[in-house]
C-alpha cells in the first residue's frame, strides 16, 4: 500500500505532523548523544515550558519516538531516549538544521526587505 502526504486521509501526515510539531524537532536533537533527564531536556531546549515539553514527550512516546525509563532509586530518576525509530530522525532533521542554521542571514535579510516593502506601500 502506497502513502501520499498530500492525499487530505492519508495517515502520513499524522507522521509528518509529528514530526514537524514545534518541539519534537528539538526533543529529537537533544537527545541525540543519548538519554537525558527531563531538567536536562528543559535545560537544553531554552524556551519550552514544562507543560508543553511533557505533552511533546509524551506524544513522542506515544509515536514510538522515544522510550521513557524509570529507575527504582531514590529519589526516582527518569530518562528519555531516542528510540531506533527516534535515532532514524536524526538524519533527515540533522540536515533541516543545517540548512537553517547555514541560511540564516538570506531568511532575516527577506523580512528586512519584506517589513520595509510593505512600510513603503
């Protein structure tokens, strides 16, 4: 059976929403040399709240993406880690951010020019 993202009932896009959902993108590359803890994670990921870091975790686990262990010690200790599904992410996501982070400049001089097109008209 053939998936078409562009097809509006194909069930791909449930994947690509995953996927491109704000913070899994950075769920998934925190988390690429290995498990963290979730003060770790919201260290790391600056900017996401609490709330919305466990939502994303949990929707991530829920998708396969990554596994959440528990440990028995005290005081309990929980890590999160990039499942083999979650690592094959890293690839394709890995050269979505290399393209942004090498493109920044082009991207802010377009608003730039956009913001003073539109202050002109």
């Amino acid at each position: 059976m053939g998936y078409n993202v562009m097809s509006a009932s194909c069930p791909s896009r449930v994947v690509l929403h995953r996927i491109g959902a704000r913070w899994t993108v950075f769920v998934v590359n925190a988390l690429e040399h290995g498990p963290l803890r979730f003060t770790v994670l919201a260290e790391r990921i600056q900017g996401v709240t609490p709330k919305v870091l466990t939502e994303t975790l949990r929707a991530m686990e829920e998708d396969g993406l990554l596994a959440r262990v528990e440990y028995a010690e005290q005081p309990p200790r929980v890590e999160y880690g990039l499942t083999d599904l979650g690592q094959s992410l890293l690839v394709p996501l890995r050269a979505v951010r290399e393209w942004a982070e090498s493109h920044v400049p082009e991207i802010l001089e377009a608003r730039v020019r956009a913001q003073s097109a539109r202050q002109g008209a």
